[in-house]
C-alpha cells in the first residue's frame, strides 16, 4: 500500500510564498506520474502540477509562472514550491501518484494540506 503524506500548508498573505512536499513510502521513480491537485470549498478537484518520471511537467493555467513542482529521488519526495500566492489559491492541497502505465491517472492520494491565502 502506497502512503503519501503532505506537508507545508498554512496561512499566509498574499504575495508570500509556502512550500509543500509529499513524502512517499517508496521509491517515487517506480510512479509513471505525480502531481499536486487542489480542491477549494464549492469546487471541483483541479490538478495543479504534474510531473512525470521522465522530467516532465504541466501547470493548470491559473499557476504558471508562479508555482514549480520538483522532486527529491533520495528522498522519495516532491514538492510544490508556490510564490507569489493569491487570495484564490486557498484550496485543500492534495499530492497523487500514478502506479500505472499512464503519468495522468493517478490512483494514490495523500490526505491534504490546507493552504489560506489571506488578502
């Protein structure tokens, strides 16, 4: 049983920067894909950033330029390094892993981290 666990949330101002990581309990070069996905009160889960084991990676539009998701191999951890943080970006911060043979369907989840973005 795959775990991930996130970590880094918080509440800050707008225009500070946090940073989230998500531990994995194996070695994340085994997932074809990991990615931060983000679910705000009232609205649907969206995926963030995601990134491949090849090196890979895409931003949801609303985050280009101004988050960067990386990984630590070593570690078996990725991050979510996030700048520049906007009122709209208050979300629960969920990390997900791709065991399969595709890097966008991801079949393990961690349990969220709450991020607050205060204006």
């Amino acid at each position: 049983q795959v775990q991930l666990v996130e970590s880094g949330g918080g509440l800050v101002q707008a225009g500070e920067s946090l940073r989230l990581s998500c531990a994995a309990s194996r070695s994340i070069f085994r997932f074809a894909g990991m990615g931060w996905h983000r679910q705000a009160p009232g609205k649907q889960r969206e995926l963030v950033a995601g990134l491949t084991t090849g090196g890979s990676t895409n931003y949801a539009d609303s985050v280009k330029g101004r988050f960067t998701i990386s990984r630590d191999n070593a570690k078996n951890t990725v991050y979510l390094q996030m700048n520049s943080l906007k009122p709209e970006d208050t979300a629960v911060y969920y990390c997900a892993a791709a065991s399969g043979p595709f890097s966008t369907v991801y079949n393990h989840w961690g349990q969220g981290t709450q991020v607050t973005v205060s204006s």
